[in-house]
C-alpha cells in the first residue's frame, strides 16, 4: 500500500522528482555526446618535401658496353714438312718480335738451298761463255769471216744463258724462303699460348697447315662496342651545335671499366667509326684503343664504355625522386594549389646521387623529394621546402 504523500517525510517528497531530473539531464548528455561522434574532420593535408631542380653545368656522356679484342691474335702454323726439333718457349711467355719459336728440320732444306746456289753459279758460268761466243761473232761479222747465222746462234745462246741464270735465281731465293720457314718467329710481340706440338713430332704432312700454337698481342688492345642508330643522330646533333664534324671523333677520349671495377679506371681514344649503321640491327660498329701495359685487360672482356662530351646546363633531381610505372619514368610535382601532379619525364646520366633530366621539368617546378610515399596524384599536401641533396 502507498502512502499518501502528506503522510510521508517532507524530504521523500522531492525524491521522485529529483531522480527524473537527473534522468532526463543523463539522456541530454549521452544525446549529446553522440552528436559530438558523428561529425567528420577532415585529415590535415599529408607533408611532403619539395625543392626545385638544381640546374648547374654537366659534362654529359655517352655510355655504352663493349667487349676488348686483341689487336693481333695469329695461328703460328708449319709451312713446310718436318719433324719438330725444338720448341723455344714456355707456354705462355711473352716474346718480343723475332724470337724463335719452333724449329722444323732444318737440313734438307739448307741443302736445297746450297743446291740452287751451285744451279746460280753453273749458270752464271754459261752466260759468261755464251757472252764471250757473241762478242767474238759479232767482231767477225763486220770482218765477214763468220756468217749471220752463226752470230744469230751466239746471241740466242747469250739471251737463253740469261734467262737460265735468272731462273737459278729465282730457285735460290724460293729455296731461302722455304728454309726460312723452318725456323717459326714470333710476327709480333705478345704472348704465346700452350703449344699444340711435341718435339719429334711430324708437321706440314696434311692436307691443311698444322697449328703449333697462337700468339696474341694485349699491348695496345681494341675495344668493341656498338651504336644504336638513336644515339648515332643525337651524337651527331650535339657535334654540329658544337661547331664540330664526325671526323673529330677520332682521337675523342674513351673510358671503360671491367665488371668488378668502381668507375672507369681505363682511358683511351677512338680509333675508329664504321662508315654505315647496319640495317639489321640499327647499330653502328666504333672501336677504341688503350694502352696495355700493365694487361689488365684481357681479349673477350665484358666492359662498360664511357665517352665524355662537352659540358652542357642541364636540371638535375635527387634519384630517389623519379619512379617509373608502365607509362615510363616520372616524378611528382607540387603545383601552386599545392596538388600532387605526375609528370612524365626522359631521365639522363647520373652525378652523384643527383640524376639529369632531358625533358619534362622546368626550372621552377616543385619536385616531390621527401614523403614520396605520402604524395598521391591529385590530392593536396602541405609542401614544405628543402634542398635537393637532402632527399629521404
């Protein structure tokens, strides 16, 4: 049973009523603090770091890979026919020009060689006769104590007596020649491979010369390289914008370094340019030559070219700004809304850890070099200044 509220204590009264109170004053707080989570605040705008292109002289370069080839590079076969009687080397000595290699029996050669002799001296001796014989005729005929005929005789014996002694002559030295070949020199200086002989063994018996061994030269050597036809023009335009022919290329300086060299440690020049760009692979040929001394370089070297060029004003980006995607290479540039643009760009050579760009940037474009990873096409960054060789 409830009581009536004038039976009630006076502070029971009010008890009801102040509950409701801080019923409805809990709902309005718990209202209102929903409210407060429903509305959206809007992320500030991502921060990026910029800095314009460093724009300063470069001295560009064409770069290439090549492989080195020897200069001179001969198979030292046997001439003649014989058994080998000495070998004059170790395998892979370097000769100077001149030194004997092989010796291939030399005996029957040299008596042939003496046997020409004495044929050169038989027929010295008829001419001599036969000279004789027509002088004496011809001092008979004014006389007519001879007949013509008999001087016509003396003379063709003279002129055949010449003829035999030139052909002696000619056997000597052909007989000197083939006893040359006996004794197998080095053509040039250079190194000698391992022999491909034993001594006792008989060469020159076949069909084809047999092979002793090879000699290679490594000082100077060559290096090979090609030219797509793309760089052949550009080449081509920068020498003209220079005042400068293509004949000026010859003796232009070259650089290479091999696979596990830092840099380009080789310097040497052009030495040659092919006069046509092969059709078939749209490449010209070029070659270069180094000094060797040292033969660090070996023929059948992989190799990176380098040829310097003129100094020319270029942009440059730090490399870690520029991306690449299926449309190429790019970077990304802060506009003056401070929006995030993608901006296709042909990067060039490298300069420390800067890199040259062709085309693409102007001078006073903002370039995304820090918080790349922030930095979304089309939306708005806080872009706050720095250099470009403090890019992150």
């Amino acid at each position: 049973m409830i009581a009536h509220p004038r039976l009630l204590p006076r502070w029971q009264w009010r008890r009801p009523a102040v509950a409701a109170t801080l019923a409805a004053l809990t709902a309005c707080g718990l209202l209102a603090a929903c409210g407060r989570a429903n509305q959206y605040a809007a992320p500030p705008p991502a921060k990026v770091t910029v800095a314009t292109p460093v724009a300063r002289d470069v001295t560009g370069y064409f770069e290439a890979t090549g492989n080195t080839a020897a200069v001179n590079s001969v198979d030292l076969v046997a001439r003649v026919q014989g058994f080998v009687q000495a070998i004059g080397y170790k395998d892979g000595d370097f000769v100077k020009k001149g030194t004997s290699l092989f010796t291939i029996e030399p005996e029957p050669y040299r008596l042939k060689v003496d046997a020409a002799k004495a044929s050169v001296n038989s027929a010295q001796a008829s001419l001599a006769q036969a000279e004789a014989d027509l002088k004496r005729q011809a001092e008979l005929v004014p006389k007519q104590s001879t007949a013509l005929s008999a001087y016509d005789q003396a003379l063709a014996q003279r002129d055949t007596a010449r003829a035999n002694l030139q052909s002696a002559q000619s056997n000597e030295q052909q007989a000197e020649i083939t006893y040359g070949y006996t004794d197998v020199t080095a053509p040039f200086d250079g190194v000698v491979s391992a022999r491909q002989v034993s001594i006792g063994e008989l060469v020159g018996a076949g069909t084809s010369p047999t092979v002793l061994s090879t000699i290679v030269q490594l000082d100077p050597i060559w290096v090979n390289f090609n030219v797509s036809e793309t760089d052949v023009l550009r080449v081509r335009a920068q020498l003209e914008k220079e005042g400068r022919t293509t004949a000026d290329i010859i003796g232009m300086p070259v650089e290479v370094g091999t696979q596990t060299e830092t840099g380009y440690p080789h310097s040497g020049k052009m030495d040659y340019v092919a006069p046509t760009v092969d059709p078939t692979t749209g490449t010209l040929t070029a070659r270069a030559v180094f000094s060797n001394a040292d033969r660090a370089l070996l023929p059948g070297y992989f190799v990176r070219v380098r040829i310097p060029l003129h100094p020319r004003q270029a942009l440059l980006v730090p490399d870690i700004a520029i991306g690449t995607s299926q449309a190429g290479r790019y970077v990304l540039v802060v506009n003056k809304d401070n929006i995030v643009e993608q901006r296709k760009v042909e990067p060039g050579q490298a300069v420390g850890e800067l890199r040259v760009i062709e085309s693409g940037l102007n001078k006073d474009d903002r370039v995304v070099i820090g918080g790349i990873m922030r930095a979304i096409p089309g939306q708005k960054v806080d872009a706050q200044p720095g250099g470009a060789t403090a890019a992150r």
